[in-house]
C-alpha cells in the first residue's frame, strides 16, 4: 500500500508531505485546485515520462518520493532480476527531475531506468481515470477481464510461449520454403556451371606448365637453330671451341711443372673442357626433346583458352581459383538437397506446435467460459447495487480460425440497462453514467483475485448522483476492506464513506499561486462535506446532511 508521498517544485506544488492510511482514502477539492496534480506525481513514480514545464521554479530540481509497504507483494525476485537493493517490507521510489529536463529514478536509492518502474509500479498501484473507462469497449481489456477473473495467468503464459514457439517455427519456415524456391532457381545454373568445371579437369598449376610449353612450341624453329649452332660452335669438326680447349691444355702442359702457377690454370682448363662437353651434351639433349608439333601447339592453345575462358567467366586469374569455386558449387548443390529435408522437419514441428498451441486455446477458452459464467453471475447483483435494477452483462466468447498471442477467442460484452431490453455491443448501448458504474463493478470484482495493494479512483463518479453516489461509496468501502483504496470525487456520500479525508485547494499570493493539501480532522470533514453539498458557507441543513453523512459511515 501507498504510506507516504513527497512533492516537491511541481506543477503548483511547492513542497507537500501526504501519510496515508490503509482501507479508503478520499480526495476532494473544487475543480482546478490541484487533485490531478497528485495523479500526475505519482504517474512519475510509476514511469510516465517527465517535462521540465512542469518545474514550479524552473531553476530547481523536481523530487516527487513515495513509500510503499510491500511486505504480501514478495518481489525479491524481481529486485533481483534487475540487480536492485530489496527491503522485505519497504520500497521507496524517487524521481528527479532536472531544470535541464532530464529526470532520474531510484528505488531504494539505487538508479534504475523506466522500465522498471513501470514493472514495478504495475504491481504497486492501479491509477483509474475516467478516461480509463473507454477501455471497457476494447476487446484486448476485455479479455484480460475474463484472464483476470479465471486467474489463468499461469495457463497464458503457457499458451504465449507456445505461441512464440509456433511462430518462430512458422517464420524459419517461410525461410526455408524461401530459400528452397530461390535454390530451384539458381540450381540448373550452378549444376552447369559446375559441370562446366568438372569437365575441364583442371589441375593446380597446369596453366603455367601449358604457357611454358605454348612458348616452346611457338618458337621451337628458332630454338632448334640456336641449339645446332652453339654445338657446331662448340664442337664442330673445324676449330670449335672444344678443340681449342684441349690444343690450350696440351701447350700448357708441357710447361706445368716449371711454374706452379702454370699448373693450376691447366687444372682450371681440364674443368671448362669437361664443362663445355656437360654444356654441349645437354644442348643436344634438348635438341631432341624440341620437336615442332603443328598438332600438339594446337592442343596447347585449345586448353589455356579453355583455362582463359573459365578465369574470365568467374573473374578470377588462377586456375586454383577455379577450383576453389568449383569446391563451392559442389557444396551449394549438396545443400539444396539437404534444404529439403530441412523443411521436412521443420514442418513435422510447425504441425506439433500447432496442435499444442490448439490444445492450450482450448484450455485457455474453457476458463474464460467458465470466467465469463462467472463474470455474469457476479456482476448483475454489484449493478443492481449501483441503481442498475434491470441491467444484465454477458460476455460473448466465438472462437476464431486464427490464433494470436491472447489465443483464438473474440470476446464482446453485450449489455443492457432496461427490462425487456436486448443485450447489445457495450459500447453501442451504455452512456458515460452506466459505463462509470460498470467499470466500477468490474474494478470491484476483479480487485478480489488480484494482490494489487492500492487502486485510485480519479473522479470514476462521473455522471453519479443522488442515491447511486450513496452506493458507490458502499462499494469503495467494501474493497477497501481487502486494499487500499483511494477516491479523487466531487460526491460528498463517497467522500463521506472515506476513514481518511484529503482536501486540495489553492493559496494565492502577491507572486504566485500554489496548490495545498491537507488532512481533515472529523469537523473539517463535516464542513467539506456540506460546502459539497451546498456552497460556502454551507447552511445548517447541510451540515446536518454532512454530519448524517458520516454517521451513516
């Protein structure tokens, strides 16, 4: 529940300090003094986003600080799921904002981001403003009615993860079939391209073996030529080259052993003329391995454009280049085959998903029957409390072909305020009084499943008045027997029904105007009472109406 709440430089409020009792707690004030201000505050505390506008002094910083006991609510884990300091009994959250406009949050002094707060606030309070009830004719608000009346939370989120499931699956599934339709199409080309491939037998390093030979053969006339010359130059019959080494060798020798310098340079002479002979038989040697070969140059010139023709095609310049391409198109093809099975079972688990998922919304649509039975059972007699004597509610549950995240149930409360009448879409049928007292009910019924300490009422009393205010107020007193429940009116029977009476109003000065709260003592409150019954002053009658009021109470 909601023990305290500091305000400080906002909006009107210079500096306000509110305590809190359990049970219900009334709020009143002439309209403009300031009560939405209290909304707004602690709609800040529960996430919404912050405006330096609403600085009193725009030169100071905004704190808005509320305590809240927690002791039934145990939220340990989500405190520590978001790493932040947990009190068994106590939380206390604090907004900050800036004259720069950038706000900052804490809870228990620790800084956390809004959607925290939010989280946590959702668990804290439910804020019900009037223009709340148009949620009434939302078919997403409805079936959370029905969720939170079957208190199949469980079961929803059981069903929800299946639902992710399944649609994760149905989703890698299009993927797939996507995949399979653009693999039919790119197959018969890369099937073509790989034979291409394959048929040339490429081998690493073939291409450089094929220039070399190419340029052989191109010049095989002219090498042949050179080869035969350099051999008759070397060892021709008429002064070769050999000939003149041994002549050489055979001078020098004669006079080697008169000098020892003479018989290293015939040593050196004996190693050229058997160079020499190595040199000319290797030239014969390679004259006879040259042959010119019209037919084999052809060949050759056949495959390098074949090997220049493939590099051109798949803009590389090597043949290991094509033969690491021709490795990947041997697995793409291999892959387009396991594609198929691939979406075999993924199919096989998009069905078993599907019939889960059906067997789950059948599970979640008997519990909202079952809700819904109940809704209708208990709500008509909260109705006639609230002057709605012949009203009847029924929720009408179809089932539809198609599953969202709620389920497959299209869920419209049909309603009907006159006797004899016949029960219509809600929202075509129920004026703003008769919606008010429904969403009151609701509140009412729903309240008793759910552990949320605290609900506010912001002026739920709209289009009430006279005898209906008188039970309003009873029904606010009833939930707060279980909750704390706090009721921004202008009805003084509800206000009178309250155990704690705030009063908003506004302080004028020479400088500025400044909205004050305050609590009221038991006269205070008859005096309040009775000016909302009649004026101020209020007369006699009144304030006997006021005190009658609150001894009825």
């Amino acid at each position: 529940m909601l023990r305290t709440l500091h305000i400080e430089n906002y909006a009107l409020i210079r500096q306000s300090d509110i305590a809190f009792d359990s049970g219900f707690v009334a709020i009143t004030g002439e309209t403009g003094a300031g009560k939405s201000i209290l909304l707004g505050a602690l709609n800040l505390l529960l996430g919404q986003r912050a405006d330096s506008k609403t600085l009193y002094d725009s030169t100071r910083k905004c704190v808005v600080e509320a305590q809240f006991d927690t002791a039934a609510l145990k939220l340990n884990e989500l405190f520590a799921e978001n790493d932040v300091d947990y009190s068994d009994d106590t939380v206390i959250i604090r907004r900050e904002i800036l004259p720069s406009g950038k706000s900052r949050a804490f809870v228990n002094d620790t800084p956390v981001q809004l959607p925290f707060l939010r989280q946590l606030g959702s668990t804290l309070i439910d804020i019900h403003s009037q223009h709340a009830t148009l949620l009434l004719a939302d078919s997403g608000f409805q079936t959370s009615l029905l969720d939170s009346i079957a208190g199949d939370q469980a079961e929803l989120d059981e069903y929800r993860s299946t639902y992710r499931q399944y649609t994760d699956l149905k989703r890698k599934l299009e993927e797939l079939t996507a995949a399979e339709q653009q693999n039919r199409k790119d197959y018969d080309y890369n099937k073509f391209l790989y034979d291409e491939l394959a048929q040339a037998a490429l081998a690493d390093g073939e291409q450089e073996a094929l220039e070399e030979e190419a340029t052989i053969l191109a010049n095989a006339e002219n090498i042949k030529q050179a080869l035969n010359q350099t051999v008759e130059l070397c060892d021709g019959e008429e002064d070769s080259a050999l000939q003149r080494l041994n002549a050489s060798k055979s001078l020098i020798s004669k006079v080697a052993d008169c000098h020892k310098g003479i018989g290293q340079l015939r040593e050196r002479l004996e190693s050229s003329i058997i160079e020499l002979r190595d040199i000319i038989a290797t030239l014969q040697s390679l004259d006879d391995e040259i042959t010119f070969s019209p037919e084999r140059q052809e060949q050759v010139d056949e495959r390098l454009d074949t090997i220049y023709r493939l590099q051109k095609k798949h803009n590389v310049s090597t043949v290991a280049e094509l033969l690491t391409i021709q490795d990947n198109l041997d697995r793409q093809l291999g892959e387009a085959g396991n594609v198929d099975q691939q979406i075999k079972q993924v199919m096989e688990a998009v069905d078993n998903a599907f019939k889960t998922l059906q067997k789950k919304a059948d599970a979640l649509s008997k519990r909202r029957r079952e809700a819904a039975a109940e809704l209708e059972t208990q709500i008509v007699p909260l109705l006639h409390d609230l002057g709605l004597a012949n009203a009847t509610l029924k929720a009408d549950i179809k089932e539809l072909p198609d599953y969202g995240p709620q389920g497959n149930n299209s869920i419209l409360l049909l309603f009907n305020a006159n006797k004899g009448g016949q029960l219509r879409e809600l929202s075509k049928v129920a004026s703003g009084g008769e919606m008010s007292r429904l969403m009151l009910a609701i509140k009412a019924l729903t309240t008793r499943t759910k552990l949320l300490p605290t609900i506010i009422f912001d002026e739920i009393d709209a289009g009430i008045s006279g005898d209906i205010s008188v039970k309003v107020g009873r029904i606010m007193q009833r939930m707060a027997q279980g909750m704390q429940v706090v009721a921004i009116t202008h009805l003084p029977q509800i206000a009178a029904r309250a155990a704690q009476h705030y009063k908003v109003y506004k302080e004028n000065n020479d400088e500025k105007t400044t909205s004050r709260i305050r609590q009221l003592d038991a006269d205070e409150r008859r005096h309040e009472i009775a000016v909302m019954l009649s004026s101020e002053p209020p007369s006699e009658a009144a304030l006997q109406t006021a005190a009658e009021l609150m001894e009825n109470n």
